[in-house]
C-alpha cells in the first residue's frame, strides 16, 4: 500500500476555509490532551478562555486591546511574507516603535503643556520611523549583501530587547523600577471610557484609537495588495520571482520598500501599545506579540481582512491564557495551531491517494506534473 | 579575571552551539532546512533537566534530551518530506511548538537541583602549557564528546561513501535517487540526527555547561545563534566548530567582565547592576550578524554556496531542479 499526494488543479474555495478551521479545532483538541496530560482541565481551561475574553462587554473590550497591537504586527509579517520576505523581526520592530514615542514624550524636546494633536502625531511618526530603520537594515543586507532576513531579523529582536531594557533600567527609569514614568495625558490615545460623560455605556472600555489605526492600516494594506500596481508586483516577486525578473520588476528595491514599510507598521503597533494601553515604556512590554504576528499571518493566509480576525482570536488567547496554569498554554497552542495549518494546507493543495497495489513503475506511468 | 578560566569556560558553552549546529549541519546537507533548533534544543534541555530530576541519572536525562530533540525533528520531516510544506514555515512552527512544550513542561522545575553529569581532566594532555588548562582540565564530559563529535562529523561528511550519498541528496536528489540511493529515507535519517544533536545540545546546558531550568530563558536564542554559524562556516564542521568555540568564549567574557572593578586602572564601566552591560549583552547577536554577512560574502565570492537542492521538498518522477 502506497500514500500518493496528487496536486489539485483547482482547490474549491470552501475547501480552504473549511481546513483552516478544521485545523483550529484539531489543533485545540490536542492542546487540550496535553493539557490533561500534565494535570490541567482542558474543557475548564477552554471555557475561562472563552469567558473572560468574550464573557462582557468589558473583556470584549480588552480582548480588542491586546488585539489591536496584533492586527498591526500580523499586517507587517502579512505583506512582507506575501513577497516571501521573512520578516521574523516584527517584535524587535514594535520594540523600536515603542522606544521612538517614549522618546517624543520624555526627551523633552516638546515643550510642556504641548497639546495632544501634536504630540500624538509625533509620536506615531517616531514609532513609525524607528520601526522602519530596524526593518530597513535587515531589508538592505539582504537585498544588496544577499544576507539571510530570518537570522538577522531574529538577532535585531534580541539586540532591541536590550535596547529597550538599557533605557527603562538605565536613563528612563523612574526611581530604580524597570520602566519610565507615566506619560502626561496629552500623550494618551484617547480611549471609549473617556467619552463615558456623554455616552454612560461606554464608561470603563478601555478600548483605543490605536484600534482604528489597525482597521484603517488592514484596509490600506488590502489597497496596496489587492489594487495597487505595486501590491501586483510584491504578489508576483511572491509567487515567482523568476517571471518578476523576467518582467522587469525591481526586487531589490521592493525588498528594501516593503521591509521598511513592514517596520513602520510593527513600530506603529510599539507605539499604540505605549500610547494607548500602558502609557508608559517598560521590561516586557510585549507577551511576543511580534512572533504571534507570524502565525496570524499565516492563518490569514495573508490576507488583511482575515489578519483583523485572527488577531481577535490571539487577543482572546493572549488575555484570557495570563491566568491558566501552566504558564506555557499560549504559546504551545500557537505553535500547535501553525502545525496544524501546515499540514491541512496540504491536504488543500494536495490530493491524497491510497492505493493498494504498488504504482507501475514511476518514470513512464506517472503523468506529468508541472513543477 | 582569570584569562585560562574564562577560555575555559567558553570551550565549555561553545560545546551547546556545537552540537546544534553540527546537527544543522547534517540536515542541511541533505536538503532540509530545519530552522526548528531554538525548539528542539528547549525540549532537549527540559526533556533532560526532568528525567534526571525523576530518576537521578543524568546520563538517563541526556538519552531523553536526545530523544526530545529527535522526536520533533521527526515531525518536522513528516511535514516537509511527505507533505511537501514550506521547510521556513515548519521550522518556525517547530520552535514555537518546543518552546510553548518545553514551558508547559517544565512548570514547576525552576529551582529544582538535579544530577549534573561528571566533569574530569584527562591526565597528559591537560599538563600541555596553555592549551591543556583551557582544552582538558576539569571538563564536563560533554565538552569532550563534542571534540570527537566535530571531526566525526567531518570525516563522514567528505571523505566517507555515505557521506557522498549525503551531499548528494542535499546537491541533486533525482540523480541520486537514480543511483539508487533512497532520498526519503535519508532525509529522514539526517533531519532526525539533527533533531538528536539538538536534543543534545539542550541537554548540555541543563546537566553540564549551566546546570538548571530558566524557562525559554534557559536556551536563550542559542538555536538560532547556531542556525547563523551554520551559515558562516558554509557547512562545513571544522568552521563550525571554531564559530562556536569563539561565541562560547565571547559569552563567557561578557559574563565574567561584569564582576572585574577595573580594566588597566580604569574603572570598569560594565560592571553587574549598571545600565550599560546591556550593551554587552548584545553583541553575541550582533556579532551573529557580522559573521553571517562575512559568511554571505565569502560564499558569493568562493561560488560556495548552500547545497543546491536545501528548501526544495523532492518529488519522485517530478521534474525541475
């Protein structure tokens, strides 16, 4: 007996969905054996996931939260693995970002008393900025050195977690703990609960602008991807970069662009974070949300739209997972979802085929196969 | 600061790195990039540090170790020999998954001391001037395995008849599966030596270099440290073994500095507790990246590049290269 995968001319499209979430779902089950195994309730964990992210009004409000920084990360590993450009630093490039607008805020280079429509759009403009620098560099070793984005986007994601630590230990660190002070209120994204006065229902949601900076970035990302000239070059430098070249696309400035603008997108989503939900730099200011990010654009399938989405769902499992014992259930649910994604997008691509004989031998009956 | 010592030292922690990436080494060589070692080398490390806290034997806990690190190796080569999946993706979900297992597994053994394996220093040799302290005195066990492990390694890749089949699978597995060599089947064994190695790896730093359990701390970006050198060493053992030896040294230096009050009488500005050793802590990864851009140029300049066929998923009776 043989196991032969066959490629389908066409996937149906209800086809990828429905793997998709028949990956999810198998990829819970056996998280939750796991889980039994090493002495936990998997059906109870499951169920105060689900109750304390989307129980309320009030957690659905700081599900959206943690995953607003998400939606920004999982855009930037999006377009950038769209063109197959692995971008694995987007936690590095968050870090940055954050780091760019605590700068705004507490170099005292505004005066005090500055209001907030200007320093808020300084500050998105540093995040951005210092972001797309850390992208950058990977983006131009790779496109004029032809050195490996994985390995230098990962060390980058160490070197800013000792950047980051350097400056909250050392020269912003208020009174010896290991963060800056608390930003003024002019440098606070304003939040729903600051509209309580006017509308009660929303008195205690702590949901942020930096939301609506995902919503708009999702939609301008699908703009560039789907309808732009551009985005039609990053799919096809993606897809195959021979006809690209062929084509006469430039791939080395592409690289160099669109690492940049992936940065600018992880450092936004530093910057939101800081501005909008902790107010203040400090150690660990992400739980990983930059290597979540790369399995949300996966899940995605790189699509924008389905990137918004997901990122509720990691929200979710972010936020409600900090209370379930053990620690580690996030993150090996994260990498057991990514597996499972793998391999039903290979049932997708792929039929597979039983057959109880031994096939005739290979290299006259096999049909051809475009490769 | 003791100059032998330190070396010393950094002989010891470059022995991790030269274990995973020797194992790289060998799955990259026939064709299966595997950038799941950061993931494998954790399982190694918990899988170890647990089963000597169970049993007592630390020799038990590198068996296990190895086993971890092989076992996710394993699956790695299901997913992208037979399913043909992109070899980045299943590695990046690789190192998700062992550091996510490695945290769940190890809860509760944070502070636990267990059996470390024995150290000794080998008679002669030891009492050779300079290199003798630093090769062969009071040595984990492991430091000496990795010694043989790296020319072994060597020898086998280039000048043994397996070895050839080896590169071959990794260079243009249709003409070796024409010569009858079984592609499958070696990818398979390669990808899970690797797995092993890491396994190993992880297992050193919990029973011999630095004993104990810290978490995903415990690995602390090492795997893919070892994933760089690979690069710079253009897949070759002996490089690689002089990479990790260097790095060891340098991260041992970086730890021992912190405690010297003054360099040439001139206080030291790194000393433990100052802001600024965070800058110290992170030049072995930027030094990664110096030596893979220098390994990235070398290979340009030499036309030595990655075995031909490494990323590309082989399919029987399919063609293209």
């Amino acid at each position: 007996m043989t196991i032969r995968l066959e490629p389908r001319i066409a996937a149906p499209r209800w086809l990828s969905a429905a793997a998709t979430i028949g990956a999810v779902v198998v990829a819970l089950v056996i998280s939750g054996a796991i889980i039994g195994f090493v002495g936990g309730d998997p059906i109870r964990s499951y169920l105060h996931i689900l109750n304390a992210s989307f129980g309320s009004i009030g957690v659905l409000s700081d599900t959206l939260v943690k995953a607003t920084p998400l939606i920004l990360t999982g855009l930037a590993c999006a377009l950038a693995f769209r063109m197959r450009l692995w971008n694995i630093g987007a936690e590095g490039q968050f870090l940055l970002g954050a780091w760019g607008a605590t700068a705004v805020v507490l170099s005292g280079v505004l005066p005090k008393g500055t209001p907030a429509v200007v320093v808020l759009p300084l500050m998105m403009a540093a995040g951005m900025l210092a972001g797309a620098i850390w992208g950058l560099i990977p983006g131009v070793l790779r496109a004029r050195l032809g050195v490996n984005e994985i390995i230098t986007t990962l060390m980058l994601n160490y070197v800013a977690l000792f950047w980051i630590q350097f400056w909250v230990f050392g020269p912003w660190s208020e009174s010896g703990f290991q963060q800056t002070k608390t930003f003024p209120p002019e440098a606070w994204l304003p939040r729903l609960s600051d509209f309580a006065t006017t509308v009660p229902a929303f008195g205690g949601l702590t949901v942020h602008l930096g939301l609506i900076f995902g919503l708009v970035a999702a939609g301008i990302v699908w703009l560039i991807l789907e309808r732009s000239r551009w985005g039609y070059e990053i799919r096809l430098i993606g897809d195959s970069p021979r006809a690209a070249r062929y084509a006469g696309i430039d791939i080395a400035r592409n690289l160099i662009v669109v690492f940049a603008v992936s940065g600018a997108l992880a450092g936004l989503a530093g910057m939101s974070e800081v501005a909008g939900s902790v107010h203040r730099l400090q150690d660990r200011i992400s739980p990983g949300y930059g290597f979540t990010a790369i399995i949300i654009a996966y899940l995605a399938k790189f699509h924008p739209g389905r990137v918004v989405v997901a990122s509720i769902l990691f929200g979710a499992l972010i936020l409600a997972g900090r209370e379930i014992q053990p620690s580690g259930v996030p993150a090996m649910i994260q990498g057991i979802i990514l597996f499972a994604l793998i391999v039903s997008d290979t049932l997708v691509r792929y039929r597979v085929r039983i057959e109880r004989t031994p096939p005739p031998a290979p290299a006259t009956a096999e049909p051809a196969v475009p490769g | 600061m003791d100059l032998t010592l330190v070396l010393a030292a950094g002989i010891a922690a470059g022995t991790v790195l030269v274990f995973a990436a020797v194992g790289e080494i060998f799955a990259e060589r026939a064709g299966v990039l595997n950038l799941g070692v950061e993931g494998m080398m954790l399982m190694g490390a918990v899988a170890g540090f647990s089963t000597s806290a169970a049993t007592g034997n630390a020799w038990l806990g590198v068996l296990a170790g190895m086993i971890a690190g092989g076992l996710l190796a394993l699956l790695h080569a299901v997913v992208t020999i037979h399913l043909r999946a992109d070899q980045v993706v299943s590695g990046l979900a690789l190192t998700f998954l062992g550091t996510g297992l490695a945290r769940v597994l190890g809860e509760g053994l944070t502070n636990r001391v267990v059996a470390t394996l024995p150290r000794l220093t080998v008679p002669v040799l030891s009492d050779v001037p300079i290199a003798g302290p630093i090769l062969f005195r009071d040595q984990s066990i492991l430091t000496y395995v990795g010694f043989i492990v790296v020319p072994i390694a060597w020898f086998w890749i280039e000048r043994t008849r397996p070895g050839l089949h080896l590169r071959a699978i990794g260079e243009y597995p249709a003409a070796a599966d024409a010569q009858g060599i079984g592609v499958y089947r070696l990818r398979y064994a390669y990808v899970i030596l690797g797995g092993v190695l890491a396994g190993l790896g992880g297992a050193a730093i919990t029973l011999a270099i630095s004993p104990g359990w810290f978490g995903d701390q415990t690995v602390n970006g090492r795997g893919w440290i070892a994933v760089g050198l690979v690069i710079f060493a253009r897949w070759n053992p002996i490089r690689v073994a002089i990479g990790a030896y260097l790095f060891g040294a340098i991260f041992r230096f970086i730890l021992d500095i912190q405690g010297v009050h003054s360099i040439l009488g001139i206080e030291n500005p790194f000393l433990a507790g100052r802001s600024s050793t965070f800058f110290l802590e992170m030049l072995p990864y930027l030094f990664v990246i110096a030596v893979v851009i220098l390994g990235s140029r070398a290979a340009t300049r030499q036309r030595i590049g990655a075995p031909a066929a490494l990323g590309t998923p082989y399919v029987r009776g399919e063609r293209g290269a």
